[in-house]
C-alpha cells in the first residue's frame, strides 16, 4: 500500500512502513469534501496545535485520491494518508451488502436491529473508526499508543508524561457517561495501548459489525420487541463500544484494562484556556454526565480533563452532525 508523506511532516514516517515512531499518534477519517468544507472546530481549525502529535488521515477516496503531496487541506493536520479501503476491506464489502437490496444481511439488520437501514445504510460512514483503529494497532509495537480523534476535535496541546502515563495502564480508554453501565460512551476520542488486548479488543469490534451485532439482535428479539436489551443495539460506533467496554454478555472481555478520559466539572478550571471548550461539551452532552478528574472514582478515571489536551468540538461540526446518509 503506497502512503503519501506531507512535504511539511518530514520528520514522522507513517506507521505502515517503520516501528521506529513516536510513543502516540493519532488517526482520523471523514469524506475529503467535508474536510474541505470545513475548517472551524475540526482538525483544521487555526487553533488546533499542529505539533501535538502526528496524524494520519484515513480516507475513502479509493483511486480517485489526488496522486503526489497531500491535498492542502489534509496536510494543515496530517502527516500521511492511508486508502481505507484498502487498509479494511471488509468496510468496502459490509457496506455493498447494505446496499443490495437482495443482501441476506441487509434483510437480517433490518429484522433484528432496532433502529434498522437507518444506520445500517451508512456503514462505511459508521464503521470507518473501528477500521482504522484495527488496521493501527495491528501495526503498533507493545506498550505505544494511538488515539483516534474524530475529525470535529481541536488539538489543545501535546500529550506529555502525565497523559501518556495514563495510557500505560490502560489498553482501551475513551470518554464515559456515567453512570457507565446504563449510558453509551462518548466515542469521539478513543486511545488504545499497543498489546495482545488492544488486537483482540479491535478484532472483536470488527466481528460485532460483521455478524455480532446482528446475532445480538436477533437473540434480544426473541425476548420481545421492547426487551431492554434492544436499548443499545444499532451499528452506531458507540454501540459497538459499549458492548465490549461495559456490556454484559459474551463480547467483553473481563481482562480488559478499560481507563476513562474525564470531561467534567469543567467550572472547576474556569481560568484554564480550555475550560471554555469543556463547558460547552458537558452542555451538549445528550446523555449522562462525565467524570471529573479531581474527585476520587472506583474506575481508572484520567487524572486529568481530556480538554487540557484535545478539545472534541461535538455539535454540528462534526461528520455525523453535518451529513446524514439515507438508505439507497
């Protein structure tokens, strides 16, 4: 797989094609026109630190992608560009059967998933982060980290000791609703360690969107059409995390070191620059509150706000909030 270095990120070299990297690197993915369309409150943004950390760009171009340097648009935060497509081939094939009318799976999604073709038609569009994220840390070395960032997230400043420590005692970490156990996580920024655990835990969210969700479906089913279990089945990227993070049944995996980035009691650091960007996230939170790093927590809970960090914009700035895909 050829992969297109930014003239101005000389001095990282994609993951694919060398183990000597930095201790974190972060991956994203969006249509390239939306990444064109908008600069404010994205990757993109003025105020993002472009030195945080390296980034690469997962994206659905295929052979159309522009040959040569990266587009301007892409580089302003990107140090390479991986095909998706070509780096997960199972997305490209899962969503063509999504599309085809006589699709066995398409006829099974829509029986047994709650919320049916309506998330089930864009798969790509729903299922390129666990893509991503399998694809980089089946190529990263024990004990390095990658964090997918969604693309409407803002990068604060560069992780140091204090972030990167936390991820060392973890092998999965992302942003919680609490309480845990009842609420979806929030997903737009997800960490794994390189290891064992963090391989099986992405192969195991590549198998829930290949048959998993739809066998869990199937089975909640036949307790009835409003049995709890039905909440938190769809093939939306949170409900696949959910069921390997806190779910109950068979696709977690109780040795799994799960840490939780805290987003909350932002009013706390009221005079830290980031603490602005952080209120606005606890107030659009649809669902559940966030942890707070200063209070004391029975999960591995960061000891600092993620927003110290990387600012996820969330609202309409992001794919999901801009562009909706109808079944075809």
């Amino acid at each position: 797989m050829q992969l297109l270095v930014a003239a101005v990120a000389t001095a990282y070299v994609c993951p694919e094609i060398t183990t000597q990297r930095p201790a974190l690197f972060g991956l994203t993915s969006a249509p390239l026109d939306f990444v064109r369309r908008r600069e404010e409150r994205t990757l993109r943004d003025a105020r993002s630190d472009r030195d945080a950390m390296p980034v690469a760009f997962y994206h659905e171009e295929g052979a159309a992608w522009p040959r040569g340097e990266l587009p301007a648009e892409v580089a302003s935060f990107a140090a390479c560009a991986v095909d998706l497509f070509a780096a997960a081939p199972w997305v490209l094939k899962f969503a063509e059967s999504l599309r085809d009318p006589a699709s066995e799976r398409r006829a099974n999604l829509t029986k047994w998933l709650p919320r049916g073709l309506g998330e089930a038609s864009a798969a790509a569009f729903l299922a390129r982060k666990v893509a991503a994220l399998d694809h980089a840390v089946a190529r990263t070395p024990d004990g390095r980290s990658v964090v997918w960032l969604d693309v409407d997230c803002v990068l604060v400043k560069k992780p140091d000791e204090t972030f990167l420590g936390f991820l060392t005692t973890v092998d999965v970490a992302t942003i919680a609703r609490v309480p845990v156990r009842r609420e979806r996580p929030e997903t737009g920024v997800v960490a794994l360690t390189g290891g064992a655990a963090a391989r099986v835990f992405t192969r195991r969210a590549v198998a829930l969107y290949e048959w998993g969700m739809a066998d869990l479906g199937r089975r909640c089913l036949l307790r009835g059409p409003k049995a709890r279990c039905r909440r938190h089945l769809s093939l939306n990227d949170v409900a696949v995390f959910k069921q390997l993070l806190v779910g109950d049944g068979e696709w977690r995996d109780p040795r799994l070191r799960v840490g939780w980035f805290a987003a909350g009691c932002a009013s706390r650091d009221a005079d830290r620059p980031w603490a602005a960007a952080a209120l606005q996230y606890e107030q659009r939170g649809a669902h559940g509150d966030n942890f707070c790093h200063r209070d004391d927590h029975e999960e591995a809970v960061s000891p600092f706000n993620l927003f110290e960090y990387v600012a996820h914009m969330k609202g309409r700035s992001g794919v999901m909030g801009t562009k909706r895909r109808a079944p075809d």
